[in-house]
C-alpha cells in the first residue's frame, strides 16, 4: 500500500472512532508501529490529526464548535432528530460527550423542561443558557483525549443519580463483541453511566457498526435503544434489532 493510501486510511479511522492507536493500526495495515508513528508525526505537522500519546484524535472531535470541521455533521443531526423525540418534559437525562451529543444540544426545543447530568464540559456549555434546562456538570479529571470528566470521583457521583435515560456514544459496536472503546478510563465511566440510568441509549453514526476495539464496556443487550442515521430496517441493522430497539 501506497504512503498516500495509508494515510487516507488512517484519517477515515480517525474520523470514524475519534481516536486511533498506532498499535491497531500497523495491524490492520501490516506495517510496523514506526511507520505508523512517521504517518501520524507527518499527518500532525500538516494539520490533518492531533497526535496524543499511543496514536491520534481527529480535529473534529477536538474542536466541535467548529462545524465547519465535523465530521458525517448530516448523519450526526439525523441520529439527534431520532434521539430528541425519547425526551420528555419532567426527565432527568445523562448523557456522555462528543460531537453527536452536542448536535442533540443544538436542537433541544426552548420549552423543553428536565434536569440535565452531563461528563461532558463542552455538552454543559452548550446547554448554559437554555432557561429551562437544569444542567449538572460531573466533575473530575479531564480527559485530554475524551474531553470527559473520568476518574473514581466520577463514578461515585454517577451511583448518586437515577437518570431516566442515559445517552452514550460508542467507538466501537457489533454483536458479538458488544459496546466497545479503546480507552480504559472512558470504559470505566460508561459502565457506571449505564448502571446509572433506567434505560440507556446507544448512538452512533452506521459506519462504526460491526467494529470492535479491545475494551468491552458491555454486551449488547444491555443497552435499550440503538440510534443510527440508517432506516431502522436496513439490512444492516437486521440483527441487531434481535437484540435492542433500533431507532
């Protein structure tokens, strides 16, 4: 494989699961971690990714207020539209970060009332001025990669609280290996995420499903909801409507 079609690979990964590891990648190309570690030193330097410690972010992710730069932002809104209608005047809502959590940010109505926990700094910025929505930023150790609060002060506010719906995005997602990251700390907040709400809710943009990274959060039925920018009865969504509601 060619320099310029490794490189195009490696940003695709990045766009889709936000962050990479040089690790995963040199598997999955067949190429050793320095090469890998060349590609990422050489994307930075050109703006294309932010280099982090064992592989990159993408800039999108970094930075989401800046729309201009998000990525699948069309597929990103259609899951928000999707998500936005479980919400009911009166909920206590959880919800973890990234940029499809800041769409659905975007386009909670004025008049909708409920009480708002959040992981997420930059989800509680976006909500600040909405009059009628009671915001509660989790604190704790901020993420560099994440951009969420993590750590055991986290979860033992999470174990506080009785959401009634949780939403969660996900790095990885398939039927057999169920939800999982790539980052040890963020798993760790998403299972007290879930254990923290009545129902939870899976979003996710189509092309992370059928992937898998090295850290489970947990099985697939033990999410309620899965929301995709796919028709619900698309092919590829066939089999996991067997096991959770797919929206």
């Amino acid at each position: 494989m060619l320099k310029d079609e490794r490189q195009a690979f490696i940003i695709k990964q990045i766009n889709i699961h936000n962050k990479v590891l040089s690790s995963d990648l040199a598997l999955q190309l067949n190429v050793s971690e320095d090469t890998i570690r060349r590609d990422l030193n050489e994307m930075a330097e050109e703006g294309k990714v932010l280099k982090v410690y064992g592989g990159a972010i993408s800039k999108s992710f970094h930075y989401p207020f800046r729309q201009e730069g998000v990525y699948s932002r069309d597929a990103k809104k259609e899951i928000a539209r999707k998500a936005l209608k479980l919400i009911q005047n009166g909920m206590v809502i959880l919800t973890g970060g990234g940029t499809t959590m800041i769409e659905l940010a975007r386009m909670v109505p004025s008049d909708l009332r409920c009480t708002l926990f959040t992981v997420s700094p930059l989800l509680a910025l976006e909500l600040i001025e909405s009059s009628n929505i009671d915001v509660h930023l989790i604190g704790g150790q901020l993420s560099k990669n994440s951009q969420i609060s993590t750590g055991s002060q986290v979860i033992n506010q999470l174990s506080d609280i009785k959401a009634d719906l949780c939403f969660m995005g996900t790095n990885g997602l398939s039927i057999e290996d169920g939800i999982s990251d790539s980052d040890w700390e963020v798993v760790q907040i998403k299972k007290a995420m879930i254990k923290s709400a009545q129902k939870t809710v899976l979003v996710s943009i189509a092309e992370k499903i059928d992937s898998a990274h090295k850290m489970k959060v947990c099985n697939l039925n033990e999410i309620n909801y899965l929301i995709t920018d796919l028709d619900p009865n698309d092919n590829l969504l066939v089999n996991y409507a067997k096991v959770v509601t797919v929206l």
